[in-house]
C-alpha cells in the first residue's frame, strides 16, 4: 500500500499538538522548539503534496479511501485537487511564522507573576488548527469534511477567549470581558452555520445514499441522481449559510471584528489568512460541484451580499481607531472579492478568486504581523498614539508599508494579480457588479495609506521616541513573506498553473463557459 500522504500531512501536527502539550510546564522554550519543528516537518510533507501533483492528471490525486462507519456510508476519504494544493501550501507556511511571532505572546506576565498562561496549550493549539484546516482541504467526503470544519472551533475558541492582546495588560478584568465576549460571538456565529450545515448534511444522505463527494457529483452528472428543484436550493442554502459565516459574508460577518481585535497578531492571522479559508474552498467544492443548477440561481443574490461586503468593509475600514479592527474590516471587503469571483461563473473570476484566497493569507500575514510586533512595542492599538515610527525604526516602516500596499493591491505585488482577474471575470458577465466593485479599491488606498500616514510619518511621538526596530526573529517572520509578495506579483505563473485546471473543471461541474467577449467586426 502506497504512503497515505494526505493522511500524515494532517495527522504530523495533530500528534505535534498532544506532544507540545504534554511538555512538562517548567520546559516552555522546549515546548516552543517542539512546535515549531513540528510545523516545519508539516511544511516539507505539504511541499512534497505539491510536487507530486500533476496539473494535467486527474481531478483529485493522492487520494486514500477507507470504510469508517459502514452503517451509514460514511467514509474516510481524502483527495486534493489544485485549489486544495494551494490552500494546504499556504497553510503549512503560515504556521511557522504564526509560531514564531508568537514566541513570547504565552510566556508568564512578569507584572502579574500569580497569573500563568499555559504556554504549552498556546502552541499546541495552533498546531490542533492547522490539523483540522488540512484535512478540511483534503476530505472528500461530506461527512468527513463536516466533522473537522466543526471541530476547529474548538480550538480557536480558546485561542481567543484565553490568549488576549498584550496592549490589554493594564486592565486584565476589562480585557478578559472582550476577550470572552469575542470567543463566545465566534463561536456561536460558526455553531449556528454548523447547525443549519449538518441538516442539511443528513438531508444529502436522504437523497444520495451516501456521503462520497466524487460519487454524488458523478451521479449529478450522468443524470442518475436528479434532486428536485427546490430540494436541490434548500440544500444549497444550508451548506451556504456555513461557509458565509467562516468566510466571513455580510451580514454574518460580524464576528470577526471582535475576535481580530482581542487576539493576539498570530492568532487574528490564524483566524483570517488560515480558518476563514476554509469557507471560501468550501462554496467551490462543494456549493457549486454539489448543487450546480442551485448555485446559478443563488448567484445574483450573492453576488450583491458580496458586494455589499467589499464597499461596507472598506466604508467601515476608513473611519477605523484600532489598527487590528481595520485589518479585520479590511479582510471582510476581501472576502467579498473572493466570494464575488467564484460566482461570477467564470474562469477567470474563478481563478483570480483562488489566487486571491492565497495571495490575501500571506498578505494579512505580513501586515498583521508587523502590526504585531508594532502593538507589542508601544503598548497599544489606537493609531491615535502612533506617529513619526519611520524615523526611529526604519525596518519596521518599511515592512509594514509593503504590507499596506499589498493589501491595497498595488501593481507589482501578489494581490493585484488576483483582484485584477476577479474583476475581469465579474465584469465579463456582470458589468454593473465589476464596475461598483473597483470603488473598493479606492476605499483600499485610503484606508491603507491613512493608516501608514498617521502612524510612521510625522512627528516622532514621545512614547515611540525610544522603540526598537525590528530583532533577527521578526525580520526571519515577515522577511519571507514580503518576498512572496514580490515574487508572486512579478510572477504568478507556478501558482496559475496548478489551479486553473481544477477551476475549468469546476466550471464545467455548473455548466457554465465563459462569454465571449463581444467585438466589432472590422469594416
């Protein structure tokens, strides 16, 4: 039998996590070298995913099946195609830096020594994430995919609710209020999409028998499973209304703020560049694979919520005080891209929207984190008490400047490529859409450059006159990921290569080809 892969990509960090918390509690460096190695290890496993897939080969590769629960066709199934491939790339990269980052957000609080922060639980948390974010990109069975798209709620609940923003120190009672206000909103928000998800999982089964995402689909398409219409719709709306709570979608949106806000940098990105992936890869593979005719008449509804996500988060990005709200409202008018590219029904909204699903995870990284590292300094996150950092810690201006400008999608950087596509293929068969979209982009450049504006130019500000610029273990976190920027921006190629495959498939799953593009004949 042929190494299941798949299976110990996500199974590395799953063990990785019960090792990292069983360290005993006075060894917390050896339990942070543990994680971090871990992750690592899980790096090369994702690397060698993506290079033992072929593009040109079949739909899902590496798969490994086994029957789990006979009684009820459930089965353990994985298989990953392209858009998977990708997602699992980014992250597997993603966790290295998020550790790193967090290298001292759980140590001890020397200014309140009688309070311990379970280092170890900190970091095997975040590798108990990363687990269940793998192998929601591989399961191909419904059944499978639902139980660990549930479960990682569990640990980003405590994540949030235990592991706060060290600007809260001073105020540890108020700071534990917001912190469990967040985690809570989180959860409940994801719990009630689970919910409506897993009815609508059981009526699937009712219909099709099984579980099995690639047999359910080819029985869709040889005609010998033809769901009613309005069975096909209510089903649809229920796996839907799930993925537009993670994504997050206006008007579900709402959680994200609060649990961004009173994380730490490297969980606030865990939340949005990792577990809020999951949303958006699940209305491609199975939204639309699934219940094909149902996703074409749900698409004028949703295009219009996602572009209420992308002109609301951005309105709500300018006017902005806290620097981690601002990315948090920020990503919401993201997402809206996103998910207004994958329905477009297009090949090139389709593909820009994976790109962008990319391309958005190492971009929120690099800002967030470098924010991070800002907060962490200075103690706060009003921008109101920044000014003048430029001056006194160069680096850090600079990286974070890249990270502004990507996020704004500047020409030359990772994000554009993929927003430039979204737009191209919205506009290609929705022109009023694409056109009111490009509004974001201008909000993007005000909130974006208003935000280095007020905080590293200007005068120096007597509470930053003394920060420090970036240390060796910052700059190996953010270093890394400015270059993918850079290099992904200049050259999108390795990464189009491998998904535009699966996106013409999944175009061809909801019947759909791109229009041709109407020009005048010449005289």
């Amino acid at each position: 039998m042929s190494f299941p892969l798949l299976t110990a990509t996500a199974a590395l960090p799953a063990i990785g996590a019960i090792a990292t918390a069983a360290v005993p509690a006075a060894r917390r460096t050896a339990a942070k070298w543990l994680a971090l190695l871990v992750s690592l290890a899980t790096l090369a496993l994702a690397v060698v995913v993506l290079v033992r897939f072929d593009p040109d080969g079949d739909r899902y590769q590496l798969t490994e099946s086994h029957s789990w629960i006979k009684d009820f066709g459930v089965r353990y199934e994985l298989g990953v195609d392209g858009i998977a491939v990708a997602l699992i790339a980014l992250t597997a990269l993603l966790i290295p830096f998020v550790i790193l980052a967090g290298w001292h957000d759980a140590d001890p609080l020397e200014t309140h020594s009688s309070r311990w922060r379970p280092t170890q639980g900190f970091f095997a948390l975040i590798l108990g994430v990363e687990a269940m974010v793998i192998i929601s990109f591989e399961a191909t069975d419904v059944f499978l995919f639902y139980i660990f798209f549930e479960a990682m709620l569990i640990p980003m609940y405590f994540l949030i609710g235990g592991f706060g923003d060290r600007a809260h120190a001073g105020s540890d009672e108020h700071a534990a209020a917001q912190r469990s206000y967040a985690a809570v909103k989180f959860l409940l928000y994801n719990l009630a999409g689970g919910l409506i998800m897993l009815a609508a999982v059981i009526g699937l089964y009712v219909v099709a028998g099984n579980f099995s995402l690639q047999e359910i689909a080819e029985a869709r398409a040889n005609g010998s499973l033809d769901m009613a219409t309005n069975t096909e719709r209510w089903l649809f709306l229920g796996f839907f209304f799930a993925f537009a709570v993670k994504a997050p979608l206006w008007p579900l949106h709402t959680w994200l703020p609060n649990a961004m806000g009173e994380s730490t940098a490297p969980v606030a990105v865990l939340i949005t560049a990792v577990v809020d992936k999951v949303g958006t890869f699940a209305m491609l593979r199975f939204c639309l694979q699934l219940f094909p005719e149902a996703s074409k008449w749900a698409t004028p509804a949703i295009l219009v919520l996602a572009l209420i996500s992308i002109i609301y988060g951005a309105l709500l990005a300018v006017g902005q005080r806290d620097i981690k709200r601002l990315v948090a409202y920020a990503s919401i008018s993201h997402f809206g891209f996103i998910i207004m590219g994958i329905f477009a029904m297009t090949s090139q909204g389709q593909s820009g929207a994976t790109l962008y699903m990319v391309n958005h995870g190492i971009s929120t990284a690099a800002l967030m984190l470098v924010a991070g590292f800002l907060i962490t300094r200075r103690g706060s996150r009003l921008i109101a008490d920044y000014g003048g950092v430029q001056k006194v810690a160069p680096v850090l201006a600079g990286t974070f400047l890249i990270g502004s400008l990507a996020t704004l999608s500047l020409p030359g950087l990772a994000p554009f490529v993929s927003e430039f596509l979204v737009l191209i293929g919205t506009f290609a068969r929705y022109p009023v859409i694409g056109i009111i979209a490009t509004f974001g982009i201008v909000l993007a450049a005000l909130y974006t450059l208003v935000l280095y504006q007020r905080t590293m130019t200007g005068p120096v500000k007597p509470e930053v006159s003394a920060m420090p610029d970036l240390k060796v273990r910052e700059l190996v976190v953010v270093a890394p990921l400015i270059a993918l920027l850079i290099f992904l921006g200049v050259y999108p190629k390795p990464l189009t290569d491998i998904v535009n495959p699966a996106v013409k498939q999944t175009m061809s799953d909801v019947h759909k080809k791109d229009p041709k593009p109407e020009v005048e004949a010449a005289k």
